[in-house]
C-alpha cells in the first residue's frame, strides 16, 4: 500500500505513542487516566530520542577519537605511547 505524504502535515517528535492512542479504543481515549498515561508515555519518549541522540553524537567523537588516536600512533611508530594506546584500542572493543 502506497501512502502520499501530506507536507502541510508535521511530523510527530513521539510516534509510538501517538500509535498506541490511534488504537486504543475510543471510550478509553476520553479516560483522565489514559490521558495521563499518554502525556506520560509523550515524555518517557522524547527523552528516550533524546538520549538515543546524545548517545549517537557520543559515538561519532568516539570514532574521531580512534581515528586520531590511529594516526598518533602511526606517526610515532612505536614506543611506550603507541604500546598505551595500541592496548586501550585492544581493551575498547568488545
């Protein structure tokens, strides 16, 4: 099934749970607890996006890192700093 995007329509920053209200039956969604519940899922949800963004930024300087750790080392070729590093990239992998 094909679906046209309307752009005059934005997109939500908490989809899972705007899909858990879609589905919800109508006499629940006009439930004060629902309605909490709701608000509460909207905010466990934009901090989890936010945290999975900080956690992506995270990775990206973890590479530049390694990258410039890498080329340190191979500028230096050997010796106790090289050894130093050589070992924390070791360690760092899982």
């Amino acid at each position: 099934m094909n679906h046209i995007v309307n752009s005059n329509k934005l997109i939500s920053d908490t989809p899972r749970t705007d899909m858990m209200e879609q589905h919800a039956p109508v006499g629940i969604r006009r439930n004060s607890a629902f309605e909490q519940a709701s608000d509460l899922c909207r905010q466990l949800e934009r901090e989890l996006n936010a945290a999975n963004e900080r956690i992506s930024k995270l990775y990206d300087y973890v590479a530049a890192l390694e990258t410039g750790g890498d080329l340190m080392a191979h500028e230096l070729g050997f010796g106790y700093d090289v050894d130093l590093w050589n070992k924390a990239r070791g360690e760092a992998k899982p």
